[in-house]
C-alpha cells in the first residue's frame, strides 16, 4: 500500500472546510487511481452510506477544481479521477476494455511541456494519451 497522506491538511492548504464526505472522496480515490463517479460513490458508501449522490458530485468537483483531484476523460470514456496531480503524467488506455495506467514522462520531470513551438502561450500541463491494447486483452485474443 502507498503511505496514507494526510487529507485533513491537504484539505486546508486549499482553503476547502474539512467534511467527512470530502476526506472520504479523497482516501476513495487515492486507492482507487482513474476511478469513475460510481465506483468512488460506491467506495465511499462503503463507509459513509448516508451520502447522496450529489454530495459525491459535489465534492469531485470542489476537489478537481481545487487542484487535489486530477480529472481525465479520455475519448469514449467516463470522467476518471485520481489525487495523483501536478506531476504532468501520463496515462495508456486499453482500446479494447478501457484499462487504464499511469506513464511517468519519459525523461525527467516534465519533458514534454517543451512544445516544439507554444504560440506564446504559458504552457503548464501537456495531456497526452497512449492508446492501445493491454496484456490481459492481448492475451484473450490471441
Ligand atoms: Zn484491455
Ligand atoms: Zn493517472
């Protein structure tokens, strides 16, 4: 298991008000990575059966819009979420079962913020997304 950080601070460095609802969206997500909004409304009902549905949605947008949670929608999926952020990392999609993993840049922090030409723009994040297919999905039909 990856060591727990510590919610209630994060929380606060933001300026958000400390919810159980909140801090419970955030452990949900941070042990399930490219979570969708079921699975995180699921999750967290496992410990907090008296939220809505709305509360749940509420609080992934307060959180994405903070910057704590990192929303990602690649093409023809569901919103997935996840607390690993500001790294600038990159994610394979399965083309076949939508599976979903984590790719560190390949050199160095952040490589590929260097656009080879930024139209004058303050480029503070790249979205790149590898498409193809996964083992288990290679292994199925091969
Ligand atoms: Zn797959
Ligand atoms: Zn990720």
């Amino acid at each position: 298991m990856p060591e727990q950080p510590d919610f209630t601070q994060m929380l606060r460095d933001v300026g958000l008000r400390v919810t159980r609802p909140r801090l419970a969206v955030m452990d949900a997500l941070h042990r399930h990575a490219h979570a969708d909004t079921d699975t995180v409304i699921g999750v967290v009902r496992q410990g907090l059966p008296e939220v809505s549905h709305q509360a749940i949605y509420d609080t992934l947008r307060a959180l994405t819009s903070t910057g704590l949670v990192r929303k990602i929608q690649p093409l023809g999926s569901v919103a997935r979420y996840e607390t690993r952020v500001a790294d600038n990392h990159h994610h394979v999609v399965c083309r076949t079962c939508g599976s979903i993993s984590d790719v560190d840049c390949t050199i160095g922090a952040a490589p590929c913020l260097q656009a080879s030409d930024d139209h004058g723009f303050h480029i503070d994040e790249a979205e790149v997304i590898f498409w193809g297919q996964c083992p288990d999905c290679i292994a199925a039909s091969a």
